[in-house]
C-alpha cells in the first residue's frame, strides 16, 4: 500500500468493516458471525490477509499485513436482529 489513493481506500474498507462488526455486536450476533462478516466484505473489496478479532466489547482490524489497523469499541449491547437490518 504505497500510494494515498490505496490507504483511503483501505481506510474506507477498514471504517465499513468497523461499522458493520460494531452494529452485529450490538445488535446481539455470535463473535464468529461478526469475524465471518468483516472478513468477507473486506475480501470482496479486494482486500488480501485482513485479519480481524471481536470480543463482546471490542472490535480489531487490521489490513495491509497490519500497516492499517484499529480497534472500535462497543458500549452498549442487547439482542435486536432489525439493528443489523
């Protein structure tokens, strides 16, 4: 990832994945459905080795062979399925 057009890129992959694991866990998904679901939307965007890591509190993303990474905590939690809708 050598030039800005990549990062943003990457850092736009990086945000949705974020998102998207972030709203599953308040919403009340399985860790490994969060992990699955983050993995796959940043493969289909092109991303190659993203590795990713959800606990009930904290999502962990890294792309790029952890060039680019970040972690998006989770503060509230309960069981609503319409949330990830």
């Amino acid at each position: 990832m050598s030039d800005k057009k990549n990062i943003k890129y990457y850092q736009e992959v990086l945000d949705v994945c974020l998102i998207a694991g972030r709203l599953m866990i308040e919403g009340g998904s399985e860790m490994y459905r969060v992990e699955d679901t983050m993995l796959r939307i940043s493969r289909n965007a092109g991303v190659h080795d993203p590795q990713v890591f959800a606990t009930p509190t904290s999502v962990i993303m890294s792309l790029d062979g952890g060039d680019l990474s970040r972690i998006e905590r989770v503060k509230e939690r309960n069981i609503n399925l319409e949330l990830v809708d």
